[in-house]
C-alpha cells in the first residue's frame, strides 16, 4: 500500500512538474512594457497599427503588435522582420514573425494586383532572379512548409504601408512533402526601415 501511495506521489509531482515547465516556455521570450492598461479581466486583447491574420487547421489566428494579458502586461505579438516594396522590380516583401509562437511568414509578390505562387521552393535561383513569387511559412516547430498553390492579392499600397490577402496550400520540405492549407490570410503593415 505504502509503494501504491509512494508512486501516485511520484505521478503527481511529475505531472505538477511537468504543467510548471511548460507555463514558463510560454512566456519566454516575451517583454514586459511597463506602460500596460489592461484592464485585468483575464483576456487577452490586441493593440497596435499592423496586423496579421491566419487559419490552420480550422484555428484561427488574428494579431497585432501588442497583446495584452489579463495580469496587466503588454507582450510583443506581431515582429515586422522585413516589409518593403522594391519599386524598381515591382515585387513587394512581407515577412513577419508571430512572436507568441515563433512561427514565420514570408510572402513576395508583385506590388499590385493578385499574384499566384505555384511550387514554390528555396533555391539558388530565388537569390538570383529577384521577381520570383514565394510564399513560406515557418511552423512553432520550426518545419519549413512551401506555397505549392498559394495566392496574394494586394488590397491597398501607399507610401508607408501595405494590405493584402492570401490563402493555399504549402507543401513541407520533407522527402514525402505533407500539405497544409492556410486559409483567411490578411497583413496590413508598414514598411520597415533600413537600419
């Protein structure tokens, strides 16, 4: 009886453990802004002037720079690594980073109108030839997917932003590629600057 008590004990430390560890990996990498206005209702909202949104696998996914949690504080949600608009080859960049769970999205496509990307691929010839469409999405698991057929319509171009739409599906690098659709695609951000 004592063993049985003994390993329960041991099952359930295990697990307490186990719960803690993994509460911790999620607000890793998160910074606190000190100037938060959450009203403390245990929800998360969104602020900020980009946005990105997304669905995988019927979850749906709409952020923006800053969530605000329930306890008061500020989180970075939506990273801009690079958005800009090369007039020169008519091609636009978007690629952004959801930072609550590290996965990457990097759309380039023409500057205007719907553009479709159609077995997508990093090669040596995407550095080359710079007016090659590519869509990619990186996963919270860090697994590579391609666009094999993925369209992006820009909705709205100025001089400071841009918006658009997308949705397709990717196919993993593996050597038996495994499809995803990504669907209800939208970005409406602002072009970074060189540092």
């Amino acid at each position: 009886m004592k063993q049985k008590r003994f390993i329960t004990t041991v099952i359930l430390s295990a697990i307490l453990f186990i719960a803690c560890s993994n509460n911790n990996v999620k607000s890793s990498g998160k910074e606190d802004n000190p100037t938060s206005t959450s009203s403390g209702s245990g929800d998360s909202t969104y602020s900020g002037d980009n946005s990105f949104a997304y669905t995988i696998n019927g979850h749906h996914i709409s952020i923006k720079d800053f969530m605000h949690d329930g306890d008061g504080k500020n989180w970075m949600a939506l990273f801009l690594n690079e958005v800009k608009n090369n007039a020169d080859n008519g091609m636009i960049k978007v690629e952004v980073t959801n930072e609550l769970t590290k996965e990457v999205f990097k759309l380039s496509v023409a500057n205007s109108g719907s553009s479709t990307i159609n077995h997508s691929s990093t090669s040596l010839s995407n550095f080359a030839y710079k007016k090659s469409n590519e869509a990619t999405y990186m996963s919270s698991g860090y697994k590579n997917y391609y666009g094999d057929s993925v369209t992006v319509s820009i909705t709205a171009i100025n001089a400071t932003r841009v918006s658009g739409k997308f949705s397709g599906k990717f196919l993993s690098d593996d050597n038996k590629p495994i499809p995803l659709e990504i669907t209800d695609g939208s970005f409406d951000v602002a072009f970074t600057k060189d540092n």
